[in-house]
C-alpha cells in the first residue's frame, strides 16, 4: 500500500525535517548565532512536538511501534533538546558515528591483538587519531607533531597536545 502523508508518522517526520531544515542554515556558523537561531526557531516547533507527542499517545494503541518511539523520545527529551541551547553541540550524532565507522568495520581484525593491553591500546590510539580528525587536523601530521615534542614537554603538560588544543594553537598561529 501507499504512504500516507496525512499519518502521524508522517506528521512526525515532517516536524523533525522541520527541526532539520534550522539545523542546515545555521551549520558552519558561530555557536552563540546556532544558538540564538535554535531558540528562537526551534524551541516553539520543539514545544510544538512535545505536546504533539503527549496527545499522539492517547491516541494510539500503547503496543504500537508509534507509542513505543514517541515514549522512547520523551523519556529522553532532555538530551534530545539540549542541542538547542548549546551552539557547540549538533542535533545528532551522525558525525561522531561516521568517524567511528571504520572502527566498527574492522573490529573483527581487532579480537586478535595478542592481548587485552594491545586492544586497548589501539582502541586509544584510534579514538585520538578521530578526534584528531574531528578537530580539523590530519591525523598523520598530529602524530608527527606530537610524537616530535612529547619527549621534551613536560608531563604535567600534556593536555596541551590533545587534539582540539593543537588545532587550537594552528588557528591562533594562522589569525
């Protein structure tokens, strides 16, 4: 059969498209402007599907896939909003499980490590080289970076050569 676009999953998805639709004018801009366009844009439509939530589920039967979703969403409504007063933050998670794609991927050539120290190790060294990736830097070149000065800088320094403050530091270099 058909999809019906007068159905509340339709009407759900339209308002999240919605929600998305603020998310794309806004990406790339400074977090206090997402910030400021997000409550004002959209907090009322995020008002709106609460309380649309709240009466869809006295209208639905409390077994079906609809009641489950919507539960599941008020039930973390909190985190699924806290976006809106965070300009730093995204709507979702895409970029984060886009990174660790190749991660999941290859996890199976992982189980053989030689042991759990070795697994760990390169479960580390995975997540620094995509957070690295994440903060805009080339994962080789971080390495290189910070592999060149870790052995002269001082162990009570070395949050200085995390990731997002080595990107840091080339953007304060490059203004």
């Amino acid at each position: 059969h058909g999809r019906d676009d007068s159905s509340l999953a339709a009407q759900a998805l339209r308002r999240i498209q919605a929600l998305y639709a603020i998310e794309s004018e806004v990406r790339g801009r400074p977090p206090d402007v997402r910030r400021q366009h997000r409550q004002a844009r959209a907090g009322p439509l995020l008002v709106e599907f609460n309380e649309w939530l709240h009466a869809m589920l006295a209208q639905v039967s409390t077994k079906s896939e609809l009641a489950k979703a919507a539960r599941y969403s008020l039930a973390r409504w909190s985190a699924l909003t806290r976006y809106i007063d965070d300009g730093r933050i995204e709507i979702d998670n895409s970029a984060a499980e886009r990174a660790l794609r190749g991660v999941a991927l290859g996890r199976n050539n992982y189980l053989f490590m030689g042991s759990d120290d070795g697994g760990e190790r390169a479960a580390s060294l995975y997540s620094l080289l995509e957070t690295a990736k994440l903060n805009g830097l080339d994962p080789e070149g971080y390495l290189r970076d910070v592999l060149g000065r870790i052995g002269e800088h001082p162990i009570n320094r070395v949050e200085e050569l995390l990731p997002w403050n080595i990107a840091g530091q080339q953007l304060q270099k490059a203004a």
